[in-house]
C-alpha cells in the first residue's frame, strides 16, 4: 500500500468540494483500501487464477475528514451511498453495500491467465514469473509513509489472505501451511498494518 495517492487528492471542507473530490477518485485503484476481509487465491496447474474477495473496502480520501470532524457531512455520506450502483457495475463486484464511514461491504471475484507484474484487487496481489518460469505470488507492501498516515486515522487492516495450488511449493513465509500431506486447507497470512513481511510465496510449474 502507499499513501501517495491519498496525499494528491486531498478533501477538502465544502460539501461540494467533497462530492468532486469524490467524483474524481472513485475508481482508482489509489483511492481503496482493502481493510477488514478475507481473500482467496488459487493458482492452477494452467497458470490461471481464481481469486475472492470478501470483506470492506474503505476509500481512502474520507479518513482524515473522518478523523478531523468525526463523521461525513450527510451530503458526502448520501452521495457515497448512491454509489453503491456504480461501483456495483465494476467488472467483478458480486455484491456491494455501502455501511457508512466511506466503507462498503464487498464481495469480488476475478480469473485470468497469470501474467508476471499483473496486479489484482486494488494492489492487494502481484505477480511475478522469472525466466525458469517459477511463479512468485507478493502480497501488498506495506511502506513505512503509509504506516505513519494511516496510524493517523480510523484505519484499521486486519485481513486473511490464503493461498492453494497444485504447482510445487518451493519457498513461503505463511503463517500457517495445508496439513495431511498438503492434501487440506491453505497457504494463509494474517495482513496488519505492523507486519514486518510481505506475504510471498513461490511456485514451481
């Protein structure tokens, strides 16, 4: 994650300064966080993905109003609830429930063939094939600049990222691994806002 885009789209304190602000953000990928969910992720024996997506989003240019009045203005709060439908119109989004504070319940899926650099789900995964072929499948980084904003507003990550394959592990950091000779469960971290590591784990077509 990165605070950069947050710091160049600033809101500001008229309600209709708000709205544009908004209006200008609402779908780039800066503009989202990925806060409190669960997300899925499996690589096939093809080199296609499947992943999914279920918790809140939070669109970031809200927070430091939040944080400096307490709440959105109704206006800001009405508007971001009317766009429930436009982002519900955004290949992928399965379900969308805006629940106040900037934040909407979500439900998301996306698959595709997996190409190196490609990133998914406002940044939350990237992959990266090297020339053996060897598949590495990076979490989100969380920089120090984004740490340092974000412990200065109402944010708060707690995620659970988890990971299957058919391909060969070769190397991980996951927290927990699949047990019975790899036969169940997954390949899962936690994602908070203090962690040390990016999630990564490599694969071996």
């Amino acid at each position: 994650f990165s605070a950069a885009g947050q710091k160049r789209r600033p809101i500001l304190r008229s309600a209709p300064k708000v709205i544009a602000a908004i209006l200008a953000c609402l779908f780039l990928t800066s503009c989202w966080l990925p806060e409190d969910f669960t997300a899925t992720l499996n690589v096939d024996k093809g080199r296609n993905f499947q992943f999914a997506y279920d918790g809140t989003i939070v669109f970031a240019p809200v927070l430091r109003e939040i944080k400096k009045r307490g709440k959105l203005s109704p206006a800001d709060d009405a508007y971001m609830k009317k766009e429930e439908i436009s982002l519900r119109k955004q290949p992928g989004f399965t379900k969308v429930e805006y629940s106040g504070r900037g934040r909407y319940r979500v439900q998301y899926q996306e698959s595709g063939p997996l190409r190196s650099g490609r990133r998914i789900f406002f940044d939350l995964i990237e992959f990266r094939v090297d020339p053996s072929g060897r598949i590495r499948i990076l979490g989100a980084e969380i920089s120090s600049s984004f740490r340092k904003e974000m412990s200065a507003v109402a944010f708060k990550l707690d995620g659970k990222l988890n990971v299957t394959s058919k391909l060969a592990v070769v190397e991980h950091n996951a927290t927990a691994t699949p047990w019975f000779g790899g036969l169940f469960g997954a390949y899962k971290w936690h994602i908070a806002i203090n962690q040390s590591n990016r999630p990564m784990i490599l694969l071996q077509p």
